[in-house]
C-alpha cells in the first residue's frame, strides 16, 4: 500500500473481477455513477483476475478519472490474491471491498461507511442476516450459511452473523497490518481477513444491512458441493494456522507478497 499523508479522507473501492467480460463496462459505471452522487472522495480500483477472457481488456476501454484498472497475465489466481494485489494499490484512508457482478447494490457503501464513523469501528461488513437487509436468497443457502456462521463462531469467537457477503469496509491500518499475513487465494479469503484482524486485536467489527439479489440459475448442486467442501477444507487450514502454529503472529509477519510466477513483489 502506497502511504500519503495526504489522503487519509480518500475512500478506496477495490473490485475483483474474474470472468466479467460482457458486463464489466456497465458494472463500473453503475458503481462510479452511485460512488459520485454520494459525494465521496474516492479512487475505484478493479482487479481483473487473469486474462481468461477479455475483463482486463473491456475495464481499461474505460480507464480515467477515478478509475483505476489493474491485472496480471495467464491463469486466475482467486479472489484472495485479487483482493491483496488491489489492496497494494489503495491509496486511501478507508478501503471497501465490492464484488464484481452487482449482486450487491453499492449503495450500501454509504450505509457502511456510516456505520464505520458511528461505531469507530475497525471494520465494518455487510451482512445478509441483519434484521434490516433486503434478500433474494434461496433457502438452501440460507441454511448453509447459518451452518457456516455457526461454525466461525465456534473456531475463531467472531461475533458476526455474516462473514461471507462481498461488501466490507476496513480502516487502512487494519489491512496494513493483516494483508501481508495471509495465504488463502480463494474461497476463504473473507474469514482469513476478519479472523486475522481480530486475533491481531482488531475486535471492533460490526454488521450493516445490505440489499442483495443473487442469482443461482448457473449453480449445479455438484458445483454447490464442491465449494462447501473447499470452503470448509479453507476455514479449517485458517483455524489450523492461527491458533496451532500461529502463523498469523508478529514474529512470522511478512511485509509484501511475492509471486515467484510473475517475478514480482508488492510492498505493502
């Protein structure tokens, strides 16, 4: 992360983007649209993850101004290493992160960033089981999650209902401090970040409602299977770092990724 002194009012949007060709150009201007008529001082920064189809090329059609487009070549390397690689390039004093696809309406980011001043808050996550929020969300998943939830309580004593929904907002210091500690790439990338930052002594986490309409039209219940597992096999290496080999502690802290595959270092 690039440190200036003078931007600690900038809010830093970070998108990871994987497969989003044929929407990705309407996606960013929605989100710079609804970004601009909140009145906020902001950089949107979009992460396309691999060159696997034409994101990369589609979001730097439409680069300027505050927008910022960001990728790296060949394969996909997941939503947690899209995350860390766009959180290199925030240069704001708050940073959110926003999944790609507009599943989630982005206005809920003024609702966060509320939530974040009102509480002095380290961060703050959207979360579908909120009383408040608006959800399109099948039973089965529901369910699910509530298993999940249930489940991260027991490991990691975060007292959140909902650690999954893409839409978070964190204090810089927070992921200056987490972000070089960690090793998900992929499905448990949000508990790996919320976990981290708690046992590091970031406790004050809260939840905001969120609006969310998904859609599972392409999801076969095999593939639905598959993630649950990863998922699980995830959050139970996370648990297994932090609290048996204490990987996550001061002494083993790292202050940049390096990705031997691109021969590159990111400071932090």
């Amino acid at each position: 992360m690039n440190e200036e002194t003078d931007l600690s009012n900038l809010i830093s949007v970070v998108m990871p983007a994987f497969r989003q060709e044929r929407t990705i150009q309407t996606d960013l201007r929605n989100v710079d649209k609804i970004l601009n008529s909140l009145n906020l001082n902001y950089e949107l920064i979009v992460v396309a993850d691999g060159t696997m189809d034409g994101t990369f090329e589609k979001a730097r059609e439409i680069e300027g101004g505050r927008l910022r487009v960001f990728g790296y070549p060949g394969r996909n390397r997941g939503k947690g290493y899209a995350l860390r690689f766009g959180s290199a390039k925030a240069r704001g004093g708050r940073i959110v992160f926003l999944d790609a696809g507009m599943d989630i309406d982005p206005l809920g980011i003024s609702m966060l960033l509320s939530h974040m001043e009102w509480y002095k808050a380290d961060a703050i996550v959207a979360s579908k089981r909120h009383p408040v929020s608006q959800v399109d969300y099948p039973m089965v998943r529901r369910f699910t999650s509530f298993g999940y939830q249930m489940l991260v309580r027991l490991l990691f004593g975060l007292r959140i209902r909902d650690t999954q929904t893409g839409l978070k907002v964190f204090r810089r210091e927070v992921l200056e401090r987490v972000m070089p500690r960690l090793m998900v790439k992929d499905y448990a990338i949000d508990i790996e970040i919320l976990a981290v930052a708690h046992h590091l002594g970031f406790k004050r986490i809260y939840e905001a409602p969120v609006i969310v309409k998904h859609s599972f039209a392409s999801l076969t219940q095999a593939s639905m299977l598959r993630t649950i597992f990863r998922m699980l096999k995830d959050t139970l290496a996370v648990f297994y770092r932090l609290k048996i080999k204490h990987y996550y502690d001061d002494g083993n802290e790292r202050k940049w990724f390096y990705d031997p595959e691109l021969q590159m270092r990111v400071n932090i």
